[in-house]
C-alpha cells in the first residue's frame, strides 16, 4: 500500500471505501443535528424553568445513560452485526426528535418530555456507540486507523461550528420545533447511510447470551484492559487532558473579567478551538506514520496553550493558543483512537471501545465541575492556570510510568488471527499479568489485506451520539 508522505489529510478511506463514505455522511448529519438540539433543549429548558441549574441536569440526564449504554453495548457489539446495532440504536432516535418537535408545539411543553427524551438519546446513542468505534478496523482497515479518526474528527470539529449556528438561526427563526425536525431528518440520514453498508459481524461469535455471561464478557473486557500497560496508558493520558483542563464553562467569566468584552468575544473563544482543530485535521497525514511519542506532545501542546490562555490578557494571543489547544485535542485524539483500536483484538474492541466511551462520557464532566470548582475557590483564570498545568505535570508522570505507551507505533503489521484469538482466550479464563510491551494487534475483522480498496470506512469515539 502506498503510504502518504506529506501533511495533507489523508483521503483515501473516503476514496477507497464506500462503506465509509455511507457511514461518514451519516455520521455527520447525525452530529450537525445532535449539536442543533443541544442548543435547542438549552433554550427551551430556559424558557421552561427559568433556571441555569436545570441546564446541567439535563446534562446530567444523558451522561449517566450513556455510561450505562456503553457497558452493554460493548458486549453486543462483539456479538451481533454491528451494523444492525447501529441501525437499531439510531433509527429510534427519529422518534424521539419527533417527541421534543410536538412537545415543541404544545401551549405549554412538559418538561418531564425533556428529561426522558434526553434520557433515552443518551441510552441510545451509548447503545450503539461502541459498535460504531469497533466496526472502524473492520471498515478501514489497521493500516488506515489514523486517517479515518482524523475524517471523523475533522467532520466533528465541523458539525461543533455549523450545528450550533444552525440550531440558533432556526430557534430564533422558524423555532424550537424546527430545530428538533431537522435533528430527526439528520437520524433518517444516518440510517439510510448505515443501511447500505454491508453486514460487519464480529469475526468470532461470543458463546452465552444471559446476563450472567453478559457481566462475565464485560469482565473480560476489563481484565484486558488492566493486563495491557499501552490501553492502562492511552485511558490515564486522556484523563489527564481532560480533568481540570475543560475551561469551556468558564468562558462568559473569562470574556468578561479577562478580556472586557461582551457575548462577541464569548463567541470567538468557543470558535477558537473548532478552527485550530479543523487545521490539525486538515495536515494530519503524517499521523498514520506517528505514535505515542507524538500523541505524549499532542496531550503537552494542549496543557501548555491552555495555560497560556489562562495567563494573558492580549485577545489576538489568547485566541492564538486556544486554536493551538485545539489542533492539539485533535491530533491526540485520531492518535489515542487509533492505538487503542489497532492495539486490540476484534473479539475485544467493542467491550474495549464501551470502557473507552465510559473513560471518554466521565471524565469531561469530572473536568467541567473540577474546573468550576476550582474557578469558586481561586479565580477563573487562576483554574485555567492551574489546570493547564496539571495537565502538563500529569502527561509527563503517565509518559514516564508506561513505556509501552511511549514506544506505540501505528506502523506495525497486524498479527494473525490465530495470535489474536489467542491472546483473547487467555484474557476471557484468567486475569492475565500486566506487560509494558504492546497489546497484539487485530487483524482485519473481515478477514482481508489492510490494502483492500473496497472496504474502508467509520467513525471514532465521538460516536458517543
């Protein structure tokens, strides 16, 4: 296979895979509309309540079912077709869009509507979500990991700029109804993409189907993860970029007390990191040629610039490193992902993708309420101070402990199947020791060479809807 040597984002799952570009364009309809409704539930929670505090419950209302959702369907999505799955989780959520559109229109809408309609999105979207992550190899092929996770990616980063704007222009507009119809056309747009993409059944049929299998599957997952010092590592570097370092709360405080502006400059900050991650996307070829090293200095650009941030008051600087914040969120996160699913068996990746998703939902919000925290008791640019540096601190310590996450590379040649069903069978009977070296690598889960030009195509873990 011929591997791209400039930094130009790597096109060619797009290209090769027809499968991925079914699965790309549904994805990001689905993203642009998910991010509509979360500015169109905000504004109608508002209105609703009057209150802030019901804005972070309904938050609160999808997190703790997608962690739930996750758990279980990381162990479907190793045992059923996974593109049934995703048709199954996703296709229901036309419905619930339609619920909050006629709630919408009601004299006086329920607010019960609300929570339960966020509830069950997060339920669904956890569901499914892990058959999305763990049908990425399947799609693209190992060698492809990167570039796919950069796609994906980049058309996230792109629904975080478009859906919001959208969402506001067609609240302000044509209204809340509006907004939630759309969201359910971006559900239809989903399934009618995912329905076209031939079956991905997992490539070894789990045996046992009660519940008491079920907890015992989730348990192997888990015991995969704790034996693998490379999958230890990428789940405690994420951590460490995420808790108190997500000052994205504290934006309106820091527009006003840092800078002296207005709802404008509110606007810019959150645009900032959006725009710099669409660059890193956009040069992000050489990632499929990287490894933990550049993912270790990825993790360290985001902690520095946002201290940076924190410390200066010059607007066109603070910008500046939030954008390079950003490109850095971007470049360790198509790394992180790719690892994680390149360093795992097929038989795992959908109870290991579930764990990731679970890692990926908590420690934001750990992150968002440490950060608010932290701001109470020290000043909103002293948190973003200090989270930036124990981001930094905390990279550097994970760095050190796991070399096997220092020495990942994306480069390596999948093992053979027999390896891999190996190395699950000894984590499926007993808890296997901790190694620093790197977990065997999956082979292609549809049985084929990585340079098949006619499979290659998924999403990552913002698959989370």
């Amino acid at each position: 296979m011929r591997r791209p040597t400039g930094l130009a984002m790597d096109l060619t799952p797009l290209r090769e895979s027809r499968d991925f570009r079914l699965l790309f364009i549904g994805f990001l309809g689905a993203m642009v509309g998910a991010l509509m409704t979360s500015v169109a539930v905000a504004v109608q929670i508002y209105e609703v309540t009057g209150s802030p505090l019901h804005i972070g419950l309904v938050s609160l209302a999808r997190a703790l079912p997608v962690v739930v959702g996750v758990l279980i369907g990381g162990v479907l999505a190793d045992r059923h077709d996974r593109r049934l799955l995703m048709l199954a989780t996703r296709l229901p959520l036309t419905l619930v869009s339609a619920a909050l559109a006629v709630n919408a229109l009601l004299p006086e809408p329920r607010l019960w509507v609300i929570y339960a309609a966020t509830a069950m999105t997060g339920l669904l979207a956890g569901l499914g979500g892990p058959a999305m992550m763990a049908a990425i190899p399947a799609l693209v092929g190992t060698e492809r990991l990167a570039a796919a996770g950069a796609l994906t990616a980049a058309s996230a980063q792109f629904a975080a700029l478009l859906g919001p704007a959208v969402g506001g222009l067609l609240v302000a507009g044509p209204g809340l109804a509006a907004c939630f119809a759309v969201d359910a056309a971006g559900f239809l747009v989903f399934s009618a993409a995912v329905y076209f993409v031939r079956p991905l059944p997992p490539v070894t049929t789990q045996a046992g189907k009660g519940v008491r299998q079920a907890f015992t599957a989730v348990a192997g997952g888990v015991r995969f993860v704790r034996g693998h010092r490379l999958i230890v590592g990428l789940l405690l570097i994420d951590a460490a970029a995420m808790v108190f370092t997500m000052p994205q709360a504290l934006y309106p405080v820091l527009a006003d007390q840092q800078f002296g502006g207005g709802p404008g400059v509110v606007g810019l900050l959150y645009a900032a990191p959006a725009l710099g991650a669409l660059i890193g996307a956009a040069t992000s070829g050489w990632t499929g040629r990287a490894g933990g090293h550049a993912l270790i200095g990825a993790v360290l650009l985001w902690g520095l610039s946002l201290t940076g941030f924190g410390a200066t008051s010059y607007l066109p600087l603070a910008l500046t490193l939030l954008a390079l914040a950003g490109l850095g969120d971007l470049i360790s996160e198509t790394l992180r992902s790719a690892l994680l699913q390149h360093g795992t068996p097929d038989e795992l990746r959908g109870r290991v993708s579930g764990l990731w998703m679970v890692q990926a939902t908590v420690s934001p919000a750990l992150g968002n309420a440490a950060v608010g925290l932290l701001a109470e008791l020290t000043g909103a640019r002293a948190a973003v101070v200090m989270g930036g540096l124990f981001c930094v601190t905390a990279t550097l310590v994970v760095a050190a402990a796991f070399p096997a996450l220092r020495h990942a590379r994306l480069t390596g040649s999948p093992e053979s199947p027999a390896s891999s069903a190996s190395s699950v069978s000894s984590v499926s009977s007993v808890s296997s020791e901790p190694s620093d070296q790197a977990p065997p690598n999956a082979t292609d889960s549809g049985h084929r060479d990585a340079e098949s030009p006619i499979d290659a195509e998924t999403p990552t873990k913002e698959s989370a809807r």
